[in-house]
C-alpha cells in the first residue's frame, strides 16, 4: 500500500513542477520583448557610455596627438596587442626628442582590459564605441593609429 501512495506522490509532485515550469514560461510569453533590430536601427541605436570597442588616439583641433611614444601602453598591455615604432630626432635647438613613427594597435588580440588607457601619463588613448569591425582577414584587424600626418613642420634631422 505505501508504494501506491508514494506512487500517487510523485505523479502530484510532477505535475505541481510541470504547472510552475508553464506558469514561468507563460510569464515571459506575454512580458515585452527588448530585441534590437540591428542593424535597422543604427540611427538610433543607443551604446552604453562604458562600452569599449577599439582603441584610438586623440587627436586635437590642429590634427596633433598627445603622445610622446613612451612607451608605457606598451608595455603594460597583458598580451602584446599595442607595438610602438619610435625614432630620435634632433631638433633645431640641438636637443634629441623622441617620436613616434607607427602606432600599431591589434584589435584581434584585444581584451579590453583598459590599462592603456588608464597608464598612459599624456591622456592619449581613449576607446572609441565604433563596434562594426568585421573582416574577412585577421591581419585587417591590425590597425596604425597615428595614421594623420605630422602637422608640426618642424625641421628634423636623425638624431645621431
């Protein structure tokens, strides 16, 4: 008699989860839905301000970046995504000053973990909200930041 009655519990049991189960899923059948419609929506599209998506320089009214080639990004990226190409040059006072050649900055290898950002003593660095970065090819992803021309017009020469 007891294997009947325990019989008659677990089937009470079963369909006492099966009717919370279908109460959950009935919930949500009539609650809003909240899906983007990307791309659609690009106009609109609302990005989260603490969203980082590719690093870039920033640059100033006079098409001049603060970076001093340092080096410190550099040097602080946990995986070898950010590699500076640097030169001396002497300026026309006679003093040696260093400047940056390339800035290669790998998208690919990216974690995002912001400590470019928050280690580079000049403000140089910001992560921009450009997140449309598909390619086909993974050496694309490889990007040259400082990639506007040299508006100082200073007369150097190599630093020997």
């Amino acid at each position: 008699m007891s294997s009947f009655s325990n019989y008659f519990k677990s089937v009470g049991e079963g369909v006492k989860s099966l009717l919370l189960g279908m109460g959950v899923t009935g919930k949500e059948f009539v609650t809003p839905k909240i899906t983007e419609q990307y791309p659609e929506n690009r106009d609109t599209l609302k990005i989260a301000d603490r969203f980082r998506a590719e690093l870039t320089l920033k640059y100033d009214n006079e098409d001049r970046h603060k970076c001093i080639a340092c080096g410190i990004c550099q040097m602080n990226c946990p995986n070898g995504t950010i590699h500076l190409e640097t030169k001396m040059v002497e300026l026309p006072d006679g003093k040696k000053k260093r400047k940056l050649e390339k800035y290669l900055y790998d998208l690919g290898s990216c974690t995002f973990c912001m400590l470019c950002v928050t280690s580079c003593p000049q403000d140089a660095l910001e992560f921009s909200n450009d997140f449309e970065q598909a390619v086909f090819e993974r050496d694309k992803l490889v990007k040259q930041l400082n990639y506007r021309p040299d508006p100082d017009g200073l007369p150097e020469t190599p630093a020997k």
